[in-house]
C-alpha cells in the first residue's frame, strides 16, 4: 500500500539518491558453512546492488534448519545487524497463516467451507446512506480462502488504504479496526459475481479474521499463536504495532524505499510527520490479511511442517491436499479451460509438480518490508525477509529474490545434516 499523493507532497522527501547508501560494508550474522556460501554470496550481493538495509535468510531441508543467518542492518542509525531470528513485519505472508487456521477449524467442524462468510461474522450494518450488494450473500469461506470474493482492487480500490474515509464514514477517529473495514465495504459495490474469477483481496481475509474470532469465541491473535505457532514450538510471532516505541524486542526497523512520510494516525503523535512505516498508515488494522511480525527461523518451521502432510502436525494429509487443490472454473484454468501451471489455493499460492505434489509459496509487501515464504515440494523451505519494500526505482525486492534463490540452491553440492531449530527459534 502506498502513501496519498496529499502526504508525499507534504513531506518533500522523494529521493534521487539511495537512502540506503553506507560506508559500512553489511555485516553477516549466525552459523557460517562453507557449502551454503552461496547463499552469502546471493544475499550479501542483493543488498548492494538493489541499496537494501538488511534481511534474513532461513532455509530448512527434510525438517531441519540447516542455515540461518541475518545480513546488513535492522537500524542503519545505531548500525544494529540484523540476527538470525530477528522479527520483522512479514506482510501477506501471514495470510497462508490465517489460512492454516480456517482449516483446522474446518477439520473441527467449526467452518465449513462452503458456509455463507455473512453467517459467519457478526451481523454487522454498513454505513447510513449505504446499501449491502445482495451479491454479498454468495459469498463463502472457501471463496474468501481463494479470493474469489468479488472483490478487484484494479477496478476499484482497496480499503486498507481507505482508512480517512473509513474513518469519516463512521464519524470516528482513525486508525480504524478491521470491524470498520468490512463495514465500510458492506456498503459498497462487488467489482464481480462471486466465484467467477480470481483477485487478490486483502479484505478477504478480514472477514476469515472475523469468522475465526465467532467460530472459537477467541481473539484471531490468540488463536493463531495457540493452534498454529504453539504446536510447532514456536512462541514469538504476534501481531505488530505501528509506532517504534511499541514493537517488539528483536524487532527491525524498517525503512521506505524512497523515506516518504505521512501524518501519524496513532497517539500521541497524531498528526506528526513520521516515516511511513512508523505510523502513518493504519498498520495495525492489517491484522488476518498482514499484520503479523516473525522471523525467518519461524516461518521456515512453519512451512516445512508440511513437508510430511501424513506426519503433519497442524493439519490432516486430506486437508491439506484441499487447502493446496485447484480452484473451480476461471480461478484455475485457462479461458480454454486448460488448467493454469500456477493458481492461487486456501491461502497459498501453488504449482503442481510431476510428483503428485507441488511448490507452494507467499510473498508479501508493505511499505518498509518485503517478503517471500517458499516450500518447494523437494522439501526444502526458505523464508527470507527484508526492512524495506522496494529498489530505489520501484521493483519489488521479493519478485527479484525468488528466481536466484531458486538458482542458488542448485548450486549446492552438499547439504549440511544439522538441524539449527533448537538454537534458532525465537522465544
């Protein structure tokens, strides 16, 4: 998401130099070994070229992590390197997360996938003035998982960036919970007949946040981190906060590509110029769809807890194959209705490989952070995660990674046998 044209211009901050630009050659920390140096030699070489702060990389082979380091700087002011299990503000990475929780509530049979998502959420009015789309009572849990909703943000808009108008529609303050959000969007109009056709839609997974919270009678954070985070042994993601003095220990910082500003939304410096990332967008109201903060090391346990789906400690081998299966009609197929190479899935993005299996993958960008989780069906996991979103001129850092890594990871003669989960998994 990006900042108004109104807040860009008030700052005056575009850049036409890197912002990022240091006399101090990037550190590197955790475990060296010598046949993953390529990896250091990808890393290290990506931050220079593309003037990135700093990320972090974890790979993980047949449920071992077997490389975890961090690479340049969380905050480029106190020169702090970023470490292995450092947490940054993972994106849409988390909605792979809220994914895995829809299904384990389908395999209680709390949800169901073809529920109406409106008998699922709090019977919730749209603004005075506005009407609800009848079309809204079409929409299922299944279609909100494969974003199939009816909502196109290429036609439209999407309302995560609509916080002032949310905010003016209700007479309230911002920021705006994600409550005001589906709201706002009950009054308004679907961009297509739900079902037809795929469109990333981030407010689809606000309404599975919502439908989460009514099916268990708990808060979406709490649930995750208990029937998602905790059978893994993983205990530190949790959802952000927008202002630094807020965020987590081991938390980066994060910087905007081009160092915009905006207005902070949230007290007690409202109305501050901040850097993007530090408040002045509605961060916090991101939550099912983007609002978690990890590490690479627990995203890495996390992915690879599928390498086994008969062995899977989170979901049955069934429900996986469902949560991963083709999508119905234009969603998965070609307008000739040959089957597309690669579709979205319940939370994932999915390539069918001659195995019978797949690679399975998330990417995620907001302003100040870019990141990618991979699952490739070898069994090999990498997760990594960077402190800004894009080049000085604009290119997604994540889209630029996948295909090196990728590459990198040919290159590698012998894996190591360690297993670096017990050292590395943040607590």
């Amino acid at each position: 998401m990006q900042p108004s044209r109104r807040q860009v211009l008030a700052a005056g901050l575009a850049l036409t130099l890197s912002p990022f630009a240091a006399a101090d050659a990037p550190p590197t920390t955790g475990e060296a070994d010598d046949g993953l140096k390529p990896f250091d030699d990808l890393v290290l070489g990506f931050l220079d070229k593309h003037k990135a702060p700093g990320a972090a990389l974890a790979i993980s082979r047949n449920g071992k992590l077997v490389h975890a380091r961090g690479y340049g700087f969380a905050d480029l002011d106190r020169k702090t390197p970023v470490e292995p299990n450092a947490r940054f503000r993972i994106a849409s990475v988390s909605k792979p997360l809220t994914a895995v929780a829809v299904m384990k509530l389908v395999e209680q049979g709390k949800l169901g996938l073809d529920d109406k998502i409106l008998d699922r959420i709090p019977a919730w009015t749209p603004p005075a003035g506005t009407e609800m789309d009848p079309r809204w009572k079409k929409v299922t849990v299944r279609m909100c998982l494969q974003h199939t909703g009816g909502w196109d943000r290429a036609k439209s808009f999407d309302p995560i960036g609509r916080f002032t108008a949310i905010a003016k529609a209700f007479d309230t303050k911002t920021p705006v919970p994600p409550e005001l959000v589906i709201r706002y969007m009950l009054g308004q109009p679907f961009d297509f007949e739900p079902g037809a056709r795929y469109a990333y839609a981030n407010l689809d997974y606000l309404l599975l946040g919502r439908a989460i919270e009514k099916a268990t009678g708990q808060g979406y954070e709490a649930f995750v981190q208990k029937e998602v985070f905790a059978p893994l042994g993983v205990t530190a993601p949790q959802l952000g906060r927008a202002l630094p003095e807020n965020r987590a220990a081991g938390e980066v910082t994060y910087y905007d590509h081009k160092r915009r500003q905006g207005a902070c939304i949230y007290p007690p410096h409202v109305g501050k110029m901040v850097p993007i990332p530090d408040g002045a967008e509605n961060f916090e109201g991101y939550e099912a769809h983007g609002g978690w903060i990890a590490s690479a090391v627990d995203l890495v346990r996390f992915a690879a807890a599928f390498d086994d789906p008969k062995a899977c400690p989170l979901l049955k081998e069934a429900t996986i194959a469902t949560m991963w299966e083709r999508p119905a009609g234009e969603a998965g197929h070609e307008a000739d209705g040959k089957p597309k190479p690669a579709y979205y899935g319940c939370g994932w993005n999915f390539r069918p490989a001659a195995d019978g299996r797949g690679n399975a993958w998330h990417g995620g960008l907001i302003s100040g952070t870019s990141t990618l989780l991979y699952r490739r069906s070898d069994n090999l996991c990498w997760a990594v995660l960077f402190n800004t979103d894009r080049t000085p001129d604009g290119q997604v850092l994540s889209g630029l990674i996948e295909g090196p890594l990728n590459d990198t990871a040919a290159k590698v003669r012998a894996w190591p046998e360690r297993d670096l989960f017990a050292k590395y998994l943040t607590t």
